[in-house]
C-alpha cells in the first residue's frame, strides 16, 4: 500500500494555504489539494452538511486501489476530513486536524453560528474581515496575508458563506468514530487561538488518548502564517510516520 496525503483548507480559504507545507516536506509523496465546494470555484452544495462537502472533496480525487488516503484539514476542513474517515474507513489511514476539533458545536456556538450567518446576510464583506482578523493572535503583524485572504473572499458567494456556517453547526462530533477506529490521529492547536481555546483542545484530547498533539506557542488560529517552522516541523514528523 502506498499513501496519499489530502489536504484540505477551512472556511472562506483555498488550497494555496498548504503550498509551502507541501513543498517543503511532502515532494516525495503523493498529495491533493482539493478546494471546498463555493471557494473559487462554481460547484454548489444543495444541501448544506458537512457529508455533502465531503463528497465533494472525494470526487476531486483520483485514488488507485492500492492507496490509502490521509486526511489532513484546517478548522472546517478538518470536520470534512473526520467526515471522509467515517464515510470511507477502508481506505483512511489516518487524519491530521490542523487548529480543528472532534467536537460538535455547543448549544452556545451553534446560537453563534446563526448570528454569523445574519452578519454575512447583512454584510458579507464585513463579516469576512471582521472573521479573519479573529483568526490571528496578533492581526496587526500579518496585515499582508489578511488582506490576501480578504481579496481571495470577494469572490465566495455569501451563499456559500452560509452553507458553510449551517454545515458546521449541523454536524455531528466525531469521538466514537475515532475511539473505535484507533487511527493514527495527529492535532496542532495555538495557544492564543479564539476559535479553539487550547483549554477546550486539552478535554479533548484527555477524551482521545491515542492522539498526539502539538501546541504552537502565540499562535491563533493560522499557524501555517503565524508559526510556519512549527508548523513544517509538524508535517515533516507526519510525513515520516506514514512513510516508516
């Protein structure tokens, strides 16, 4: 059996943001960059869960029966790549979650989730930017990839906006799964990230104590930006533990 590495981005992202992992430790491997449906590009999902963004990603891969997939998101991408382990065990040896979580949104989150789907009604331009300056620890030093990001943003419809935003809150959390499936399971969490406090990453994975994690000290939520040695030096220990 041979590996094959998915990386998959979060919300209001694109692939882009794993070129320099995978430049730097995966040129040996075979590896796909999906795009989540809505993020650049035309294809829309009917119905707004996170198995039909699942489904999308898996048809944007050409697998040969002799492979076996890794499934590695970002913040929602990581929901996607938990959801492909559970639609298609046969073929998952692991799943990385880069700044993502097994859970399920809180009560709490999910009343979150529909005040931002309200903002990206009223205003999706504001939302956006509004979102992304949340997702750093420190905004004001990475104004350069902000505004990259915001630029890339223009041109996701606010209809996707809000498939992605009913996705997560709709989706189911993922501990039985990943307690009986036993999968090499690998996390990278920041200590400054408000999206996944790092006192919430830490129960989590008291809850999963086969998982192995790594904390990037002053990081948000974009440790491929904020801390990208640590985050290569992450992959590269990926890489070699799939290809030993």
């Amino acid at each position: 059996m041979s590996e094959h590495f998915v990386f998959i981005h979060g919300f209001l992202g694109n692939s882009d943001m794993w070129n320099e992992i995978i430049y730097s430790e995966f040129q040996n491997q075979k590896t796909s960059q999906p795009q989540l449906a809505g993020h650049g590009n035309d294809r829309t999902i009917e119905l707004p869960t996170i198995q039909e963004f699942a489904k999308d990603i898996l048809n944007q891969i050409e697998i040969q029966p002799h492979e076996k997939l890794i499934w590695i998101g970002h913040s929602m991408g990581g929901y996607v790549a938990l959801e492909l382990g559970k639609m298609f065990p046969e073929i998952t040896a692991g799943i990385i979650l880069f700044h993502s979580t097994a859970n399920a949104d809180t009560t709490l989150k999910k009343q979150d989730r529909l005040r931002a789907i309200e903002a990206a009604k009223e205003h999706k331009a504001l939302y956006a930017s509004n979102l992304i300056d949340g997702l750093f620890h420190k905004p004001n030093n990475n104004r350069t990839a902000i505004d990259k990001q915001l630029h890339f943003i223009q041109n996701i419809s606010t209809q996707t906006t809000i498939a992605c935003l009913e996705a997560m809150r709709q989706r189911d959390d993922s501990f039985e799964f990943l307690n009986l499936s036993q999968l090499p399971l690998f996390y990278f969490a920041g200590t400054h990230d408000k999206v996944l406090p790092l006192d919430r990453m830490q129960k989590e994975w008291e809850q999963l104590p086969h998982a192995k994690s790594v904390i990037a000290f002053q990081s948000g939520h974009m440790g491929h930006i904020e801390k990208p040695m640590m985050a290569c030096d992450f992959f590269s220990q990926i890489a070699m533990q799939f290809s030993s």
